[in-house]
C-alpha cells in the first residue's frame, strides 16, 4: 500500500501516519517527492481496513498495490484452471456450450429441447428447477419435481446438467441432482451460499452480479475456492446500464480482463447478456471471439409459452445456426466444440 500526503502535510502529519501504521506491525518509508511525500507501506497481512487512513489529517488518498484475491489469481496459479464435468473438459482447447430453457416446465417441454439440442451437439443442458425471479407472483420453478425431472433427462440424453441453487436450504438437494451447480447473479454476493458451494467439491457455475465490478466477480469465486473449491467456472451475463435496447449490457470485454487476471475458466451467457433474441446469435459470434470458454444459452421450441425468459430463448433453428457459427469461428482460433 502507498499512502499520499497532501502537499500541505506537514512533517509531523507525516510522522503520525507512521507511527500508527508501525503500531499495528507494519513497516513505513515516507519518501519525499518534489510536490509531496508519499509513504511506502510494506509487512504484515494487513488486519485492518486501510480506508481509516484516509481520514488522517494530510492524507490525501492511498494506493493498494497488492490485490484483495489471492487463489483465483494467475500469480498463484498461473496455467488455465480446467474444470472436468463428467467427460467434458470446460477451460481447455474445447469450446463447451450449455444449452435448454431457462425454466424447467413440463418432462414434455424438457425431453423436446433436449432432443433438439443433444442432436445439435450440445453436451450439458440447462434448466432452472428453483427460479430466482424478481416478482414474487412470477412462476416460481418446480422446485425438486423439476429436479426429478432433469435426472430423467441426464438418464435418457446422457446429457450433463447445470441447475441453479438459489439459497442454502436447497443447495444440497440440488447437488445431488445436478452435475454443475448455477449460482445466479442475484446470489452471486450470497456469502454464505458461496461458502456453502466451497465445501462441495463440485463444479459450479458462478453468474457475474448484475451490477458487479470484475473485482467483485472475482471476490466472489475467491469465497468458493477459499473453501477448497477450484472447481469453478465464471459467467459473464451482463450488466445493468442505460441501454434499453437490451436487458443488459453484455459486457464482452470481461472476457480477455478475467484471463488477464484470472486462471479460472469463463463462459458468456448471451441470453441474459442481451435479454433480446435477436441478438443472442451475434453475441454468441462475438463472446467465442473474445476468447470465452463456452456459452450458456436459452433455447426454447414454444418461446411464446414459455414460463420465464420467452423473449430471450431462441428457437432450435437459430441454435443449429448458432452452432455452425461458433464452430466456424472456433476453428480461425483453434478451438473445436466438445
Ligand atoms: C438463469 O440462468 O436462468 C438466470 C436466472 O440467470 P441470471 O442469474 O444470470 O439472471
Ligand atoms: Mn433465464
């Protein structure tokens, strides 16, 4: 940490500032600029909140040099986290997409878009049992009978699933079902669930918070990890911005800043991302693009019937497009669909 002074800090504002960050065992060189004295911070874990500084007399800010995260970070892992679900590899050479409604709503409605998208080559289908929804009068999920019956999905397709877990009471219910578990951007700071995730060694699927910093993000897959958890793979699914053209800003640049960063594996979730159908074929081109790890996307065969999401699912047909695109644009990056 660096803390700068004010240019009208005197010495002895200086000496304070030193003397109370020596107390707590840390180590203090106040260096003289020509407009200002900076003071280099240095030892110790750092047990307090740096912030009270600021309100010393002359401080005028402090840098943090070392970053808040430690195990998601490529200092301390600097090779590709990948994340095995079953006999598919997310994080690899391979381009993984996760695709099904948003909702679990009938085992007819499910077995249909499943057919369609195992045809196409999609490996891990997705669908909400417990929906996280804004309204309390919207449909709900099926809960465990949603549940009952995605595992008669995995049975039929040998598809792989990810389901979301909305809370810790349900949590352990949905890990015995499902292969991936989905923590949504609503939970995505639900510190206890993510506690509760990294005691499972399981993978999971961490959604970015709709108004989350890419630090914030990584905070939060940093609580599933610190639990002995490295299983995790990162959503982008948007942002919440003025645009109106969309439900959310999906925010492509996440990708290639989370890999600077970041070991763990990254998927882009177009659906959610741009809330418009229309635009989750072009975005999906665009996510493979930016070096995304895979997608996770809503298809639905009745889109207009459907019990949450409509507006956003694609028909099968523009999946099978999408599909052809990602492989095409996977191949210029040498990437091939698992
Ligand atoms: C979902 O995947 O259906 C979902 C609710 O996503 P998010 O948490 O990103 O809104
Ligand atoms: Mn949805």
């Amino acid at each position: 940490m660096i803390v700068i002074m004010r240019r009208s800090a005197n010495r002895e504002m200086v000496r304070n500032v030193c003397r109370e960050l020596q107390a707590i065992g840390l180590k203090t060189k106040p260096i003289k600029g020509t407009s200002r004295v900076t003071i280099e911070v240095s030892g110790g874990e750092m047990p307090f909140d740096p912030e009270g500084i600021l309100s010393r007399p002359g401080v005028e800010d402090i840098v943090r040099v070392d970053k808040p995260y430690r195990l998601v970070s490529r200092e301390t892992s600097p090779g590709d986290t990948v994340v095995q679900v079953g006999d598919v590899a997310v994080g690899g050479r391979d381009l993984v997409v996760m695709a099904g409604p948003c909702s679990v709503e009938s085992r007819d409605q499910c077995r249909t878009i499943a057919e369609k998208v195992a045809r196409l080559g999609v490996k891990i289908f997705r669908a909400g049992a417990f929906k996280p929804r804004t309204s309390p009068y919207s449909f709900q999920g099926l809960g465990e009978a949603g549940l009952e019956i995605l595992a008669g999905i995995r049975e039929e397709f040998g598809l792989l699933l990810v389901t979301e877990a909305i809370d810790t009471d349900t949590i352990d219910l949905v890990a015995g079902y499902t292969d991936i578990i989905q923590i949504g951007s609503r939970n995505m700071q639900n510190f206890s669930l993510l506690k509760k995730a990294g005691r499972r060694n399981q993978p999971i699927l961490l959604k970015r918070g709709m108004s989350a910093t890419i630090e914030e993000f990584l905070m939060a897959a940093e609580y599933v990890l610190a639990e002995g958890n490295t299983n995790v793979i990162l959503c982008e699914r948007g942002v919440r911005t003025f645009a109106d053209h969309t439900r959310n800003t999906l925010d492509l640049s996440a990708v290639p800043a989370v890999k600077q960063i970041s070991h763990l594996p990254i998927i882009v979730d177009p659906s959610h991302g741009t809330g418009r159908r229309n635009q989750v074929v072009p975005m999906s081109r665009a996510a493979i693009a930016a070096g995304a790890d895979g997608l996770l996307i809503e298809v639905h065969h009745d889109p207009v019937r459907a019990l949450s999401d409509g507006a956003q699912s694609i028909s099968p047909e523009m999946f099978n497009q999408l599909m052809q695109d990602v492989r095409g644009i996977g191949a210029l990056l040498d990437r091939t669909i698992a």
